[in-house]
C-alpha cells in the first residue's frame, strides 16, 4: 500500500486504488486521472483547503478500485488568513517605500533562483520566527535582476528581512543560504539589541536582527534647517566618538553616550571654535563582534570605533536613548535632532564611512546581508571565489561594480537629503579607485594585455564611482574628504583621483610635522611647505590648500599628549601581546617614558603640546582636532584603542575641568585667532607677496640639513602682519625681527611661557606687565626664545614715534 500526498480537491475527491507492481504503466495509461488531480489541485490551492491522501490497492487487472473502504481522507485545518493584501510590486525604488496604502519591498539579486520576503514581529525576532513569510514568483515578482512585492496591510511593529536560494558555492562566489534571513541593504534602520553592549539570547554575539517597515506618518520637523555651506577654507574640523564622547560619567548628561548627549555638548564645541565635527562610523555595526574577555582589563573587548559596517543607510540604533523604540524611528529622529542643533550653532556635520568593506568578513564570515543576497556583485572576488582583502579587514567593497557604485551614490544621496549631513570622509578611500572583480585588461586599459588575465583592484585613474560622486547634482557642494591610502599598498596622498573637489586627509602634513616640532634634522623644507598647505603636493594638481585636512593626531595612532609621553606603543591592554598598531609613530617623550616624570619634562610635555597645536591653526589647509586632544586626553601610550569601551576612549570632562585654565584656554584662544585672521584660511597658496620667509635673521631662511629653526612673515587684512616662528632645537635663540618703520612688533604668544601668559589675551589682567618685561628686546627688533618653543607677534603701531 502506498500514501500519495495530494493538495486538498473540494470539488473532486473520489477514492481510487491502484496496483503498485504496475504503478509505471498506470500512470502511463491513466493520464486523464492525473490531468484532473493537476487541474483541481491548482484551484484549490489558491483556496487554501484540505489535504487529500490517496490509499491505493492492487487489482488483478491492475486498474482503479473506488471502493469506499480502501481509501481515507485526511482533513487539515483550513490556513490563517494573511494579514497581507499581496501584489506584484515595483522594481524602484530600491528598499522599503510606503506608497498608495502600502509598502513596496524591491532588492537587486541577479544571481538568485528565488527569493522571499520574511515578515518578522517585533516580539517574534528574538525568537527567531517569522511571522509570515511571502515567496515571490520569478514571472510576476521579478523584473531583470530586482526581487519586488507590494503589500497592504497592518505594518505596526512589523519588521522585515530576506531570504534569498541559489548555488551554495562559494569557489564560484556565490553564498546562498534559503536558511539565513538576510537584511536588506537598503533597509533605513536595523533591529536587534536596544542597549549596547547588550547579548542575545543565550549570551549570543550574532542576535537575530531585521529591517524596519517604514511609514508615511514618519514625519519629523526639520524647522527650516538648511545646509550652512561654509566655505571649507574656514573649518575647524574636530573628530569624535559620538559613544566616547558624553559616555564617561563625569560628563553629566542626561543621555551619556547618545546622540542626545552629544547635543547637550554642542556649546562646548562652539567655545572651542569648532564649527565642523567629523562622527567616526554612525551607520549600524555590531559592537559585540570582538566580544571576549580582556584578562588585562578585567572588561570585554568591543568593536569600540565601529569601522564595520552592517547597513550604510541605517544610523547605529544603540547610539540613541530610544534605542529600537518605534523600529529604529526614534533612533533616525535623534541623529536628525544631533544635525539640526548643530547647524543652529553653527556647526556642520561630516560623516565617517566605510564603504571599503563590511562586517562579513572574509569566507569564515557570517552571513547577513550582502553576501547572502549577492556576493559575486558586492565583493571583490579572485577567479576562485577568495576574497581580495585590500582593507585589511578580510573582504574589500566591489565598489566599481555598475550596482554596487550606484548604491553607493543613493546611500550618499539619502543621507545628504534625508539626514541633512554636510559632507563624508571615506574611510581607505583608495579602494574606491580600485577596479571591480568585473573588470578585465581590455576595459581598464584599451587592449588586452598578454599574459594578464586579471586586473581586479587595480589602481584607475578615472575611477567611475569617485566620477559619480564628484559630477552628481543632489551632491554638489557636499564636503568629500578621503584617506587616501589603503591596506594593499595604494598611498595616493597628493594623487587621489580629485575632480577638483576632493580633500585629503594629509598623513605627510602629520609625519612631517612631528618630525619637525620634536627636532629631527633634515625637514625645515617639508615644514615650512605643510604651513603653506602643502602645494608641493596639491599646486600642481590644480587643487587648493583647503584641500589638505591638516592633523598632528586622529582617533588611529597616540593622542596629542601621549605623542609628548611616549617613544613607544603600550598595548598590552589589548590582549595582543602588544604586537597590534603602528611601531613608527614619529613620537618623543621628552626625556623619560610614560606620565610619571619630572617636573622639567613634564613643562617640556605642555610646551611641546602648545606648539603641535600652533602649528596646526597657523598652517593653509584645513585643521582636524582629535576629541580630547584640547585638555590632554592620554591613553596610557595605547595608539590602537579599537576595543575598549571604558575610560581609555572616553572624553573625560573631569580631567577637561581640572585643565580648564591651562591647555584648553590655550587650545580656545588659538582657535579663536585663526577664526579672526583672513590669512590664515586662504582660498590660494600663498606667494612672496603675502608670505615671507626668515631665520634667525629678517630674510634669510635656513634650509640646510641641520636647521631646526623656521620663521616666517604673513600679511593679513585684519591683523596687520603676522610674525610666527618655531625653534625646535635644543637650544635657545635671540632672534632678529623685520624692521618696520613705525610699528613695533607685540608679543601674543609664546609656549615657553606658563599659563595664562602663552597667550597673551586682551582680557588678561596683567596683559601689559607681561609686555612690559620684553620691551628691551623688542625696542632693538629683537626676541629670545626658548629650545623647543614657538612665537606669534603681532605688528602694532609704534605710539612712541
């Protein structure tokens, strides 16, 4: 006796038995029986009826026996209605759209042989249930390689995913997994965990995460902000942790570690003279993905900075006090309000992004989003399916792919229009010139070359993703800044693929800038062209000296205090033996290692922080300070603090307190005269009609191997004239100054001297005393200076004439 396992006829359920020695020859001869099943089958499957098995006898003739007594009839409860009206749906736009009562869900797969739609509850997500899930149908679903379905119906708390089958095989590239619930990548917000730092069930690392179903009642009231279009000459860029800035309990926010944290700072900033700030990675990341236990520390290790990037359109859910209220909404509401509350103040916002590679990781990776949903388009793959690891961070962005470029555009579009942001860093920007796994020898260079089969990464001039971005209309006038050098060798500092537009995060203005100040031969020349802005690297290029990001530090590599503490990494705190981060870091402790010295370095410390940040707010181009750089911020030596969500990486306003009247109001003053002097923001490079050069004597530059001294005069509309000078010697100098008849020149600072007289303010009660004690020097045009210090003087006219 066989079963045979039929959908449920409600208009046709006779009872037939069939002989099973002949069942091959029956079937051939009763074509007409099958022909009914198939016909009634179809119709009531469509009305979701019963189940029907079939029990089949043997007769001697071996035809169909219809007796009542050989066959039973199983009833299956009739199916739960769907809460969804279904519909074929819309190829664009990409994502989930909310449109004529309902949503239409479209994604790009051109390598999968079907595809599902899963709708997930809020309450069933941790879980790992789908609610409902809805197979779309290659003829009606489907147009070229986009997946797309409309849906009416109750969406309240209703999340969504993917699931996408094909080949499961990844020597070919492919990664498909019908088991995987996959996130879209053009979802605007992502669930999981509503608290950072938070485990899954089971003390997971990986929890269950889905999409949020967007709404037309998403409204929010922008209250007419507009992009402020600050002239980039004119930024004071100030990099930051949106976590590690107001996390540390001393910062007395009502939301330490949030977005709305980082408003109640605003005004702090804007004391400073900030008005651009850099948030490293804001899109959703998973900060448990190095998750372990630091027996260092006593803590667990996290993905602290968030350089891995699970979804580019989705702000990091746990970096807002509402966390996954609303399904993500009030997340995306609260990095609105961070933008809108810094444009009143005067504040632009740059974004961080990492569009170099992902959280997937190499093949050993999981399985999330992009490679589930296509993994041949949106990584670059070797011919054997092994995944190119420019980034250094096991897979790299197929970024020159023709789809994954313009994914890359509409994520930088939604931002700049739905986010209000003013502009993007792009984190290992040269992988974004590199050529995709598409490219071959004919393409890249205009013929075949022999012997050479592959060109994938290879370095393009005309890169068509960073011509994309530089030529579209919704991102004209947006700030574009790159760090130009990837882990594969690529360093196009000075070279990167600009259009005229594109800044650069100026790592030779850093390395020879810490070379100079801490008084190592042989670079007078390169620090006298890091002050001009850099033309030997940008001049010729046609670009401008704002289009060098100019910075002594960043959140990669010591802190500003650190590179006057230690000669060498300590980083044991990070579980790795000390072999992770930078060896050269270009740093000089001042005579002894670590911040227990004496009294005589411990002055030297402060003198030479003085004159890295002078240095920085006198040069062309474009200043970026490091968050708690201003007060003296130390990570114990650390140059790779990636994993620490503890007191290493986090702004300590108490210690900010405690420095109030010392660096910071230093830090503040300084920043407050590059805002108030026109020359020291230029839309050109200076020439011999504005700028001139001296040494110890007017006019007479010493550029020779052994020179530690650079001085130079700079004309300004506001001030006057500008004397700045740096001896980075050991030894201290009586210089000449420039004669000028009438005027006399007029100490404003000098970092040899102790607060508050580093900085010579009109406020400062005994301003004129302070003056008074170098009036015998400068009545004869000269100055001394201290070893290791540096000097602005003002030209101011002479009362006694």
């Amino acid at each position: 006796m066989e079963l045979l396992h039929f959908p449920s006829l409600s208009a046709y359920s006779p009872k037939f038995t069939y002989n099973p020695t002949s069942c091959t020859n029956l079937l051939k001869k009763k074509w007409k029986f099958c022909s009914i099943l198939r016909k009634n089958s179809v119709n009531l499957a469509k009305s979701g009826g019963r189940s029907l098995v079939v029990v089949v006898n043997a007769s001697s003739d071996g035809g169909l026996e219809t007796g009542a007594d050989t066959a039973v009839v199983v009833e299956k409860p009739p199916a739960k209605p769907r809460r969804f009206e279904v519909f074929d749906g819309y190829p664009l736009p990409f994502g989930a759209t909310p449109r004529d009562g309902g949503v239409n869900f479209a994604v790009s797969s051109g390598n999968a042989t079907s595809a599902a739609l899963c709708l997930i509850s809020l309450s069933d997500l941790p879980e790992k249930r789908v609610t409902e899930q809805i197979s779309l149908s290659p003829l009606t679903n489907r147009t070229g390689d986009i997946w797309h379905v409309f849906l009416k119906g109750d969406f309240l708390n209703m999340l969504y995913g993917y699931r996408f089958d094909g080949k499961f095989s990844p020597e070919e590239g492919h990664f498909f997994d019908s088991s995987q619930i996959l996130l879209d990548p053009y979802a605007k917000a992502v669930i999981s965990r509503g608290e950072y730092g938070a485990l899954g069930l089971d003390d997971g690392c990986w929890p269950p995460m889905a999409c949020m179903v967007p709404s037309l009642t998403d409204e929010f009231d922008w209250e007419g902000d507009l992009p402020l279009k600050f002239p980039q000459r004119d930024l004071v860029i100030y990099e930051m942790h949106v976590r590690g800035f107001t996390r540390h309990e001393s910062s007395g926010t009502e939301f330490p570690g949030t977005y709305l944290g980082v408003i109640e700072k605003l005004d702090y900033l804007k004391e400073l003279g900030i008005n651009c700030i850099e948030l490293m990675p804001c899109h959703e990341f998973n900060e448990l993905e190095y998750y372990s236990y630091n027996t260092i520390l006593g803590d667990y290790k996290m993905n602290f900075w968030g350089y891995s990037t699970l979804n580019f359109f989705s702000p990091m859910t746990r970096y807002s006090s509402a966390g996954i209220l609303n399904c993500g909404l009030g997340a995306i509401h609260e990095f609105k309000c961070l933008v809108k509350e810094a444009h009143k103040r005067g504040i632009e916002v740059i974004m961080d992004v990492v569009f170099n590679h992902t959280a997937e990781g190499n093949q050993n990776g999981p399985i999330l989003s992009f490679r589930g949903v296509d993994n041949s388009v949106f990584y670059m793959l070797a011919p054997k399916g092994e995944f190119y690891n420019y980034s250094g961070c096991g897979n790299t962005f197929n970024c020159n792919h023709p789809f994954v470029r313009q994914f890359i555009l509409d994520c930088l579009r939604y931002w700049v229009t739905e986010m209000h942001v003013d502009g993007f860093r792009f984190d290992l920007a040269s992988i974004l010139t590199r050529s995709s796994s598409l490219w071959d020898a004919a393409n890249v260079y205009g013929n075949s070359v022999e012997g050479d089969t592959l060109t994938t990464g290879t370095p393009l001039s005309s890169p068509p993703l960073i011509d994309m971005i530089s030529n579209d209309p919704i991102l004209h006038g947006v700030k574009l800044i790159a760090e130009a050098w990837d882990c594969g060798g690529l360093y196009q500092v000075g070279m990167f693929p600009h259009w005229g537009i594109w800044s650069e995060w100026n790592g030779k203005y850093r390395d020879t800038v810490r070379q100079f100040i801490k008084g190592t031969d042989g670079f007078s020349g390169a620090f006298a062209e890091c002050l001009c802005g850099s033309p030997n690297l940008y001049q010729e290029g046609g670009r401008k000296p704002w289009n060098s990001i100019n910075f002594i530090c960043a959140h990669d590599g010591f802190t500003l205090a650190d590179l006057v503490t230690y000669n060498n990494k300590h980083n044991l705190a990070n579980g790795e033996d000390n072999n992770d981060g930078e060896n050269h870091n270009n740093s000089w402790n001042c005579g002894q290692e670590g911040e227990f010295a004496s009294i005589s370095v411990k002055k030297l410390r402060k003198r030479q922080m003085r004159n890295f940040f002078l240095c920085l707010m006198v040069s062309q181009g474009v200043p970026m300070i490091y968050m708690g750089d201003e007060y003296g911020h130390t990570k114990g030596g650390n140059n790779n603090t990636y994993c620490h969500d503890n007191y290493i990486n986090y702004f300590r306003w108490d210690k900010k307190e405690e420095s109030s009247s010392d660096f910071f109001r230093f830090c503040c003053l300084i920043t407050k005269f590059r805002h108030e002097c026109e020359s020291l923001g230029l839309n050109a490079f200076p020439t011999a009609e504005r700028l001139r050069w001296h040494g110890h004597s007017p006019g007479i530059p010493d550029w020779s191997e052994t020179s530690r001294f650079v001085a130079f005069t700079l004309t300004d509309s506001v001030k006057g004239e500008l004397y700045v000078g740096f001896n980075a010697s050991h030894v201290p100098v009586t210089i000449f100054l420039p004669e000028r008849p009438g005027y006399r020149w007029e100490p404003l600072v000098d970092t040899a001297k102790p607060a508050p007289f580093d900085f010579l303010s009109n406020d400062l009660s005994q301003r004129e005393i302070a003056i008074g004690q170098y009036a015998h020097f400068l009545d004869a045009n000269l100055y001394p200076m201290l070893s290791y210090s540096s000097i602005v003087l003002l030209l101011s006219p002479d009362d006694r004439t």
